[in-house]
C-alpha cells in the first residue's frame, strides 16, 4: 500500500513537470520583442511555477487518489482509458468554473482539453514507468 502510494507521488511529481513545461511554452510565454506596451509580462520560469504549483496539487491529491480508485477497480485497460479522461475532464471544468469570475464556453472547452490531457499524462507516464523503473525496482 504505501510503495504504490510512492509510486504514484513520483508519477504525479513526473507529470506536474512535463504538463507545466508544456503549458507554459504553450499558454502565454510571449518573448519580450513580441510584447505589447503596458501589459503585464511573465517569464518563461514564472509561467513555469505558476503552472507547477497548481498542477502539483491537483495531481497530488485528485489525481493520485482517482488513480489508485481506477487502478484498484478496473481491470480493462479500456474502461480505465475512459474513466482517465472523464475524470480529467470534470476536474478540469470544474477548476474553470471554480477559478472563473466570467463563463465562456469555448475557455471552459479548453480547460476540460487541458484535463483530459493531464490526466491522460498522468496515464501514460504511470504505464511507462511500471514497464521500466518499477519493474527494475522490484
């Protein structure tokens, strides 16, 4: 019980830092010649935390717990494919409407993308590394 515990910590440490890599290069790191006057301007690093932190503790407390439910659960790869991205994409909409003073559509859209892509991440990286690392561990 507790190593799979630490397993899934160190997947969702993994994944934190591969999502926020990928979300700040891709949502807002505006280089500095691309900028426009008077906005406010964030680094590539700042991004990084920002985007680290939050990630962090999703992952670290929906994400392993939701994992350790599916996996202990489920059995057909297929059925825990579905439920990852459901459960990415009601973790997602629901930070959107959590976090959101003004609703839009399409922002909610791109947040449950963002959801379902981190927790297929988290799915990914998890198999990768019980076929490699865990398995060495053992």
């Amino acid at each position: 019980m507790l190593k799979l515990l630490f397993q899934k910590i160190s997947i969702a440490i993994i994944s934190t830092i591969i999502l926020s890599w990928i979300l700040s290069l891709y949502f807002g790191y505006t280089p500095n010649a691309q900028e426009t006057v008077d906005t406010a301007h964030f680094s590539y690093s700042t991004l990084f935390i920002i985007y680290a932190v939050y990630s962090l503790v999703i992952y670290t407390t929906l994400g392993v717990i939701i994992s350790w439910i599916i996996e202990v659960k489920i059995k057909k790869q297929l059925h825990q494919i579905l439920l990852y991205i459901a459960s990415g994409a009601i973790i997602g909409g629901v930070f959107y409407l959590y976090t959101s003073a003004v609703r839009y559509f399409h922002e909610l859209m791109t947040y449950i993308i963002i959801g379902v892509f981190a927790s297929l991440l988290f799915l990914v990286i998890q198999k990768v590394c019980h076929l490699t690392i865990f398995k060495l561990i053992k």
